[in-house]
C-alpha cells in the first residue's frame, strides 16, 4: 500500500514536469508564428495547471506520510480531490 501512494505522489509530480514542458513547448510555438499579444492568457491556463498538480502531489506526500506513520487515510476531499462525477 505504501508504494502505491508513493509512486501516486510520483505520477502527480510528473503531470506537474510535463505542464511546465508544453508551457515552454507552447510558448516557442507561439511566438513562431504569433506576437506575444495574448500568449501570457494562454501561459496563465499552463500556470494554473502546474499549481494545481504541485499542490495535488504535496496533499498526496501528506497521504503518504499519515498512512506511514498512522496507517490511516484521509477522505478525498481532504487531500483535494474532485468528487466523482454524478451520473
């Protein structure tokens, strides 16, 4: 169970490098064939995203920890996890 939660915390952190790389990707795409007019509005949605999967593998290393030192697991919304979607 412990390695599971570990490499969740892992992929989150991933999805976190990999935004900043499109960021960066997109950017110089952009500015190819573009003038910078408007490309901070779109960067903002790559920066809203990073922070949102940094934040994400921060709450999950705290799930992490807690189950290793409690056994215990917070709820989902505890962590920031959306709810499921309803049907």
């Amino acid at each position: 169970m412990l390695g599971n939660l570990y490499g969740t915390s892992q992929r989150f952190h991933d999805l976190h490098d990999g935004y900043m790389l499109l960021r960066g990707l997109y950017q110089q795409a952009w500015l190819r064939d573009n003038r910078p007019y408007w490309l901070d509005n779109n960067l903002n949605r790559y920066d809203r995203a990073e922070l949102l999967w940094a934040d994400r593998a921060e709450r999950w290393g705290q799930v992490f920890h807690q189950w290793r030192d409690k056994e215990t697991l917070p709820s989902a919304a505890e962590v920031g996890l959306p709810a499921p979607a309803a049907k």
